[in-house]
C-alpha cells in the first residue's frame, strides 16, 4: 500500500486517506421510506394554498380601482391580464 493514499475496501464501503465513503444505510433509509408520504401530503397542501393565494391576489388586483393602479404603476391591461392566468400559473 502506498503510505499517501490507503485505498481499499472496508465492509462494502470505500476507505481513502481515512475517510468512509460508505453509502448512506437502514436508520436513514427507513426514515425516508416513513416520511415520503407526509412529505408529498405536506407539499400537495402547501402548492393548494399558494395556488388558493394566487388566486385571491389576482382577484383582489382586479378589484384596484385606476387611480391605485396609478400608484403602483400598472394599467388595467397589466391587471386584465393577470387576472386571466390560470390559478396554477406564476
């Protein structure tokens, strides 16, 4: 072996300069198997409730009246269409 680099192998995991690059195993693996379904409800909710968000925005945008359009500097075009997007669009 050379005495700057020890390469080998170690229980299935590669070892170099005394480093494990082991492959991540079981506690982590079963913890990500466990929490993959909250985690997909937990995002299915949060992309509802932006799109709830955008849509509520959007309306209360088309309900400025000209002179608040004014002021934040956009026209009733800008706002016509917005309004029109999908509620799943950005």
């Amino acid at each position: 072996m050379n005495g700057a680099t020890r390469e080998g192998m170690l229980d299935g995991a590669t070892v170099l300069e005394g480093v494990n690059f082991a492959p991540a195993r079981t506690a982590a693996r079963r913890r990500v198997r466990w929490a993959a379904p909250w985690a997909l409800l937990l995002r299915a909710l949060r992309t509802v409730s932006l799109w709830r968000e955008r849509s509520r925005h959007r309306l209360a945008l088309d309900a400025l009246d000209a002179r608040t359009l004014r002021d934040i500097g956009l026209t009733r075009a800008d706002v016509r269409r917005e309004a029109r997007k999908w509620f799943w669009r950005p």
